[in-house]
C-alpha cells in the first residue's frame, strides 16, 4: 500500500507540473492575442500611456475606423480572391506533381522544392517586378497570385508527398488491370484516399497566403490592395495608430481562425495519418 500511496502521489505530482507547464505555454502564446484585442478597444489616449491600462470603457470606434473610414471590406475581398485562387491553382498543379514524387521516387525534384520554400520570399521579388513591370501586370490580381503560388505550390507539394507514399501501390495497380487509366486512377481512387491530407495542405497554403505582406506590398495597388497591406497604413511618419493597428489585426486573424476551428479535426487528422507509415 505504501508503494502504491507513493506511485499515486507521485502521478499528482507530474500531472501537476505537466499542467503548470502546459498553463505556462498557453499563458505566453494567449498573451499577445489577449493584449491585441484589448488595443483595439481602447482609444489612443490609453494605448499610449506610460503605464499600462487595464481597466477601461471599451469602445467600437477602433473598428468603425478600420471598416468604414478604411475600406476594409474591400481589402478583405482581394484578400480572400488572392488567396483562394492561389490556394486552388497550387492544388491543381501540386497534387500531380506530389503525386509524381512519390510514385516514381523523384527525390531530388522534392530536395529543389524544398529549396525553393525555404529561399526568402525578398528573393523573388525584384525579378517578379521586373517581369509584370515589363507586361503592365502591376496592380492585378494576375500578379499576386501567380506570385502567391510561390507559397502555396511548394507548401501543397512537400504536405501530399508523404501522403501519396503511403497509398499502396498494389490499389492502382488493380485498377488499371479493370481497365481504368492511371489519370482516372489518380482521380477516382487515390484523390478521395488522400482527402485529409488534401484537406491540411490546402488550409496551410490559404493561412500562408492571406497572411502575405511582401509581395502584395511591392505588386499590389489601389485595386488589388490586401488585409496585411491595408494595416500598414495605420502607421506614419508622425504617429502609429495603435487601436486601428490592433482592430486590423483582429479582423485578420478573425477569419482564419474560425476556419481552423472548422476544420481543426480534419487538420489534425491530416498531419498525423501523414507522418504514420503502414
């Protein structure tokens, strides 16, 4: 019984201190988000104070800035068509293109795509302008999105790789002895096999290219303006607006992350069945 006292306490004490730890971790990553929201219901008279506030009347004015003063809608809406169409052509050229990695062991091909995921976006920018500046594509939704495949293509293509080396070959190989080409079976049996995996790729490539500022910074203009540009300009050169500041950043970040509670099930489904071999 002594034993057994001792194990039990001895559980207690390690839950105890997984949970503090686990409070620790949720207490650092919620703290900006928390601070985030509280900035942007504040007026600018507290969010510059020397000293934090904390009790305050929260107000909606930060808000009624940054939608009807800003024209934020509009942002949101080139933001969510750069983004999808991105996101939709990255799925049309990476799942064959995954899906060709991984039945004919291209590894090298994989290494160069890898490559290029982890080259700074600031790289490709200069060349990018150039060429739109040469075809008159500034400022069109054309531009940002054949630059946001850049991530969304090698971020679809590294996800479904694993996915696709976990389908068995021998379920293909039946089929195309039935008579079904290797296109159709790539549609009809492999696509819905691997629909988690397809699932996870295409959420992360949407996040990634909705939270792009760079590229929509240099390419994009009064047309084609997105979210994370948009929040740029709360600042100038005499004052930051830190309510409208915060208020952007949470309608930003409101969308995606009622999507990835949507779809956190599939999500997490995905990244584990990718990463479990048999």
């Amino acid at each position: 019984m002594t034993f057994l006292r001792t194990r039990a306490g001895r559980d207690r004490l390690n839950n105890w201190v997984l949970n503090t730890l686990l409070l620790l971790v949720l207490v650092v990553l919620l703290f900006p988000f928390v601070w985030m929201i509280l900035t942007s219901l504040r007026d600018q008279v507290q969010n510059t104070s020397a000293i934090p506030v904390w009790w305050f009347w929260p107000t909606l004015q930060n808000y009624r800035d940054v939608i009807v003063g800003n024209n934020f809608l509009f942002f949101t809406f080139n933001s969510l068509v750069i983004a999808a169409a991105a996101t939709g052509l990255g799925l049309l050229f990476g799942l064959p293109a995954a899906y060709a990695i991984a039945r004919f062991k291209l590894r090298g091909l994989a290494a160069w795509i890898l490559v290029s995921r982890i080259i700074p976006y600031i790289t490709f920018l200069l060349p990018w302008f150039l060429v739109f500046s040469s075809l008159r594509l500034i400022d069109t939704y054309l531009a940002l999105i054949v630059t946001h495949l850049i991530i969304t293509l090698p971020m679809i293509i590294w996800v479904m790789i694993a996915f696709f080396e976990d389908i068995p070959i021998d379920l293909e190989e039946a089929a195309m002895v039935d008579g079904m080409t290797r296109f159709g079976t790539f549609l009809r049996i492999v696509i819905p096999l691997v629909m988690p995996g397809v699932v996870t790729a295409s959420i992360l490539a949407f996040i990634y290219s909705w939270n792009q500022f760079l590229f929509s910074l240099i390419l994009a203009g009064p047309n084609t303006k997105t979210v994370p540009v948009a929040v740029f300009n709360f600042i100038s050169y005499g004052s930051i607006n830190f309510g409208g500041i915060a208020a952007a950043a949470v309608l930003i970040t409101l969308p995606v992350v009622i999507l990835s509670l949507i779809v956190q099930r599939h999500i997490v489904r995905g990244l584990t069945s990718g990463g479990v071999k048999g």
